[in-house]
C-alpha cells in the first residue's frame, strides 16, 4: 500500500535524466523511509495511551519539554547577539570565530558532553570555581542537560538567525532611525519583526535539537530518570526492558519533528512572511 | 496641518566624505520655505548627501548646521539621526511590511516620545488630513504606487520634522500616476515651512517642485542658484542635457563667436573673452537650402539620429557647431531628415545666449 503511494508520487517528468539516477534515489529513498514505517508498524497503537501515562515515560516527557525549552530560550537569548555580531560587526578574526561557533554542528555530540565536562566539572576550568564560590556543581543535574542541549542546538539558532540579518534589508533601520527611532526600538520593533521568519525557523530547528540530543547529555549530565533522563535517553534505556514503552516515546519524538517539518516548511516556502 | 509651532531654520553643509575612490566634497545652503533640488548623474554623491545630512552618515570634514543648531562638526559634535528634526521619504518609501498604514504613521510620533494611544491618535487625524483614513488598516503590500508614495510622505510628516529630505520620491510611480504625484506634493512641499531638499533625476520635477537648484557632478556642486538661473546658464554639459537646451564653448570677439569645437557663430552680445552660450532646440530652423532671411547664423549640418518627445522630433545634427534641433514631425517628413541626410541650420543672433564662461 504504502509503495504504491510513493511511486505514483514519483511519477514526474523523467526525461533528461540518466537512467541509472532513478533506481539509486528510489533506493535512498527507501533507505530513508522504510525504518520509519517500520517504526509505525511495529507501535502497539491501542496502548500508547497507557504506555504514555506511565510514570516512567511522563517524567521523561516533562524533563525533555521543560529542558529543551530552557535551551531553545537559552539559544535565542544568547545566539542572537551571537548572529548579530557575526552579520554586522566586522571584527578580526570573524571567519575564525564562526568556525568555532559553528563547529558543535558537526562535533560527534559525545566529544560536546566530554568537552563540557572537563570545562564545567568538578575539576573544570569553569566548574571549579563555580563550585567554590556557589557550592553549585553542573554535571547530573537537569540545568547540566539544559546546557548540554544548548551547547548543541544553538549553533542552528545563530547560523539562521545570521542568515536572515544578512539578507534583510537594511534602509528598513535607517528608516526608522530618521523617524526618531532609538536603537534599542529599531531592533525590537524593525529588526526583530523583519527577521521574524528566520528567528522563528532558528528555534524550530534548535528546539528539536535539543528535544533529540542525546550524546552531550548522557555524557555531561547523566542518565538519572527524573532529574537528566530526557526522552531520547529513557527510549535508549527502556528498549531492553520495555520495549513498547522506548517505541511510543520514539512515535511521539517523530511526530514533534514532523509538525517541526511543517511548520519550517510553510516558512520557506514563503521566506520573507506575510507581506 | 496638525504641526504646532516650529521652528524653521536654514540648512548649511559644507562637509567632506570619502567612500573608497569617491569623494563627496559639497556646500551647500538651503532655505526654509523654498525646496531645494539636488540634481545630478548616478553616482554623483545625490544620495550620500542626503544620508548624511539626514545622519545615517557621519561627515569627516566640514559642518551640518539646522537653523542654530549643529548637526554635525565632522569632530566632536554627531547628532545621530533619531534625534535629528528631519523627516526622509525614500525612493522606494521603506514602509514598514509588518505594520498597517496607521502603525507606520504612528511608528514615528511615538518615536518622538508619544504614548502609544497618543500616536495612534495623531496617526488617525493626520490621515484624515491627507484623506487617507480608509486606508489605515491596510499593510504597505496592499497599497498603490500613489498610496504608497503618500503614506510615506505622510509618515515623514507626522513626525513634525524642520526639515524634510526626499530621495527620488516619485522615480517608483509609473507615469500617470506620477504627474497626478507630482502636482500633489507640489502643494504638500508649499505647505511645508522647513526646508525641503529633494534628490531627482528628472529635470520636470526639479523645474516644477523647487525653487532652487544644485547640481552635483563627480562629488562636486557645480552649479547652484534659481531654477530660472540654473536654466538659462547652464554651467556643464549634464545640466545642459538636464534642461534640455544646447550649450557651447567659446570665445567672443566683436560679436563674433568662436566655438572651441570648431565653427563660428555670429551673437548679439556685448560679452567678451571666455563664453558659454545656449541654444533652445525649438529656436533652430531647417532648410533644405542656404536659407535666406533675417537669420544670421546659418550652417549645414548631418543627421545623426532622431527621438520622439511628446509631439516633437528631437533631431541630433554633428556639424559646426553640432545641434539637438526640435522639428514637428510633417518637418522631418517634407525634408527627409533621416539619419546621413543634410539640412542646413538657421539660427537668429538673438536667439543665442552668451554669458561668461562659470
């Protein structure tokens, strides 16, 4: 059944195209889908109300909710100075800078959590002092996840938000500057408004991100169930003991990213908004 | 207008800029209550003057003054531009796509420190002072090319600035819509007690919204004066174009002209040693022979090509001296003025302007 609808779908103008391209993308595509449909086909859908409401499950639901939330508001608050001083200063060393900014884009989200360790742990060389002077210590705890989810999900947030500034037109400030506007209100009323389509897109993206990070939390925080145990780390635990349990959690992670989906979608197509 | 009592003050820039390979060097004074318009090439520093004096820009050398007011020294003293009394309409007029008609409008009075509501309220009275009040709800994506240009003159204005800067306000309207535009702004500009500077590129609207022109070429002022002055003197070739009439080097020596791109024209004028002079292409006569008649000056000349303006033929003569000569279109018919052709050209002493050379 399922084929069926994907070939009719890829029944497109096909003249032009080498003959050997079309069995390769129908076999990426397949690659692609077929662990997803296997996914749903293997949900036990009459029980996902009662494998949902479980106590293990709703905590780990809870703490990816307010975590990753608490990591995109992090991203958002700090990534987008980050973007705007990136697309507007022109500083030495700015390449070098996004380079590294950018570099937990393609870091192994595992060296992300080693890394955070060693500079936020006990021993650290921010955790240390952290801890003496606050006696507050980051690893295994639920604000270690939310920094563990942010150091991976705002690199997403700063690269679209830098995007959409660059792309903005400009003479919109300096329209608002000659009509009395201080800089401050530029950028709430202006920038903000005219990047909005951008901004948003960035926490999307950033947000699941973080919903799905795995390597950096379990490296950086820990895997205690109720305090750092996000959904991604409750399916990879559940999936020896309870099965069905690691698979609902996994249903409702696809469907968040595929509403994620969506919504981007509706946002590129049409990049500059409403008008 | 809901504008209260303002101060109305000059403009005076004499300021410098240097942009990469450009230099802006230009001073300027423009008066309240008269508009002033700067003309010039692309490229000729129209549009970083206007960003500078509007204080998107900061000048290096020189000073920005508004009635007593310094805007600007080029050292110590930059007023940035929100806090600068000057309005600007742009050329695409920037009207904020987020925000509907009355927002826009408002954006600006609140600005200037008025509550929200207050805004809104100012918004709503100066619209209906431009009977625009349907259109408050409206985003900019919505609006006309004259709605457009209106609201964002409105906006500039509602901010009760002393001076108003406009950069090519009617170059966006298509050309029915920019002679009803033009007329209309014509009278808003009268109304307007500050100064008015207004970029274009068209001579019509220089000739018909401002008193004043300055023309900019290269970064330079090269001429500035009444638009009357500017019109009948003109002091570059590019202003000549500008105004539509013929200029010509050369020297007088007893009524005689001698033009520096060869030729020799007989001028009634008592100017001697370096001269300009000036030529209305509808003051030249063609002839398809030596013509004989009161005309002092005649020549013959070759078609290089011809265009059409409204219901003239603006024919381009090379010759000694070479001329743009308007003819009726029956005129081009009945002597065969197809590029390649001869004609000759016939000329009155009077008809030839001769002042000194700028």
């Amino acid at each position: 059944m399922t084929t069926g609808v994907m070939t009719r779908r890829d029944r497109r103008r096909t003249h032009r195209t080498p003959w050997i391209i079309i069995p390769l993308a129908i076999v990426a595509m397949l690659f692609l889908v077929i662990p997803l449909f296997g996914l749903l086909a293997d949900t036990p859908w009459t029980r996902l109300p009662d494998l949902l409401t479980r106590e293990v499950t709703v905590t780990a639901l809870r703490l990816s909710l307010i975590t990753s939330l608490a990591a995109t508001g992090i991203a958002v608050v700090f990534g987008v100075p980050l973007a705007w001083l990136l697309a507007r200063i022109d500083f030495p060393g700015r390449p070098v800078v996004r380079a590294l900014v950018l570099l937990p884009l393609v870091l192994p989200p595992v060296v992300g959590g080693t890394a955070l360790l060693t500079a936020l742990g006990r021993r650290g060389i921010i955790g240390q002092p952290l801890e003496e002077l606050t006696g507050f210590s980051l690893p295994f705890t639920t604000a270690g996840v939310v920094l563990a989810e942010a150091f991976v999900a705002m690199p997403f947030l700063v690269l679209t938000v830098e995007g959409a500034l660059r792309g903005m037109d400009r003479r919109f400030e300096d329209a608002a500057m000659t009509l009395g506007a201080s800089r401050m209100r530029v950028l709430t009323r202006v920038t903000l408004p005219l990047i909005a389509p951008g901004l948003i897109a960035g926490a999307l993206l950033a947000w699941a991100r973080a919903l799905g990070e795995f390597g950096a939390t379990i490296t950086f925080a820990g895997n205690f169930p109720g305090r750092t145990q996000t959904m991604p780390l409750a399916i990879y635990t559940l999936l020896d003991t309870d099965r069905d349990a690691a698979i609902a959690l996994s249903v409702v992670l696809l469907a968040t990213c595929i509403f994620i989906l969506l919504i981007l979608r509706d946002q590129w197509l049409h990049p500059g908004g409403r008008r | 207008m809901t504008s209260g009592a303002q101060s109305v003050g000059d403009l005076d820039i004499d300021m410098r800029v240097t942009r990469g390979e450009f230099e802006l060097s230009a001073a300027l004074t423009a008066k309240a209550g008269q508009v002033t318009a700067i003309v010039g090439p692309n490229g000729s520093g129209k549009s970083t003057l206007l960003r500078v004096i509007a204080g998107l820009e900061p000048i290096q050398e020189g000073h920005l003054q508004l009635g007593d007011r310094v805007l600007d020294d080029g050292r110590t003293t930059f007023v940035p531009a929100e806090k600068r009394p000057i309005g600007m309409v742009f050329q695409d007029y920037l009207l904020f796509p987020h925000l509907n008609v009355l927002d826009n409008i408002a954006f600006g009075v609140q600005s200037r420190g008025a509550t929200r509501q207050a805004a809104r309220k100012a918004g709503r009275e100066w619209l209906a002072d431009f009977d625009l009040s349907g259109l408050a709800s409206r985003r900019p994506a919505q609006l006309s090319g004259g709605q457009a240009q209106r609201v964002a003159l409105l906006r500039a204005l509602a901010t009760t600035p002393e001076a108003l800067l406009l950069d090519e306000p009617l170059a966006a309207l298509d050309a029915g819509t920019k002679t009803r535009m033009r007329g209309e702004l014509s009278r808003r500009l009268t109304e307007f007690p500050g100064v008015a500077l207004l970029v274009t590129h068209e001579p019509l609207e220089a000739l018909v919204l401002a008193d004043h022109i300055c023309v900019l070429e290269g970064g330079r002022v090269v001429q500035s004066g009444s638009v009357e002055d500017v019109a009948a003197r003109p002091a570059s070739d590019y202003v000549a174009a500008l105004m539509g009439v013929n200029l010509l080097r050369g020297s007088t020596r007893e009524g005689r002209m001698r033009l520096d791109a060869g030729g020799e024209l007989i001028v009634a004028s008592s100017v001697e040693g370096r001269v300009f002079a000036t030529i209305r292409p509808s003051a030249v006569t063609v002839h398809q022979h030596r013509p004989e008649g009161s005309a002092r000056n005649s020549w013959k000349a070759r078609v290089e090509g011809l265009e059409e303006i409204g219901d003239r033929v603006r024919v381009v003569f090379a010759g000694e001296p070479g001329l743009l000569v308007d003819v009726t279109a029956t005129s081009v018919a009945t002597l065969g003025l197809v590029p390649g052709a001869s004609a000759w050209l016939a000329v009155k002493a009077t008809e030839i302007d001769v002042y000194p050379a700028p």
